[in-house]
C-alpha cells in the first residue's frame, strides 16, 4: 500500500528522494510505528505525529494501522523562549 507522508523541520531530511510530501510503499496492514520505522525514525520520538488530521501519541503508533492512501504528518516539537 502507498501512503503520503509530510514533514516539518528536520524531519524533511528522512523522506525519500527529497520530495515533501512524499510517498512510500509499506505492507498491508503496517502501522503507524512501522511507517516511522521505515523513514529511520524511532516510533517513540518526541514528535507531533498525525494520522489523516488526527494526533497518535506514542503509545498508540505501533496499534494504530494504515490504509491505502493514508496522510501522515511528521512534526518536531516547537521551541522558543
């Protein structure tokens, strides 16, 4: 299956072919955690993860699944002072 997954930050250097956003091709029924995995990014990180507009937090990415045509989104965490 193909999904579209977007970046924010630093995050843009881990998609393929430099494109933002990007496709990739995963297995049937692979996960949230699964698509991290495979752009090299730990499914605990410390970052905005969306799934179709909806936040996944770390403890649901490896429950979450995805399906053909899924958007995911990719953002590091905001700092300021």
């Amino acid at each position: 299956m193909r999904i579209t997954v977007k970046a924010g930050g630093l995050f843009t250097r881990k998609l393929p072919g430099g494109e933002n956003p990007a496709e990739i091709a995963l297995p049937e029924a692979a996960s949230v955690a699964d698509a991290l995995a495979a752009l090299g990014i730990e499914a605990e990180v410390n970052a905005l993860v969306s799934l179709n507009g909806t936040a996944v937090r770390p403890a649901e990415r490896a429950a979450r699944h995805l399906a053909e045509g899924d958007r995911l989104a990719l953002m590091p965490p905001l700092r300021g002072g």
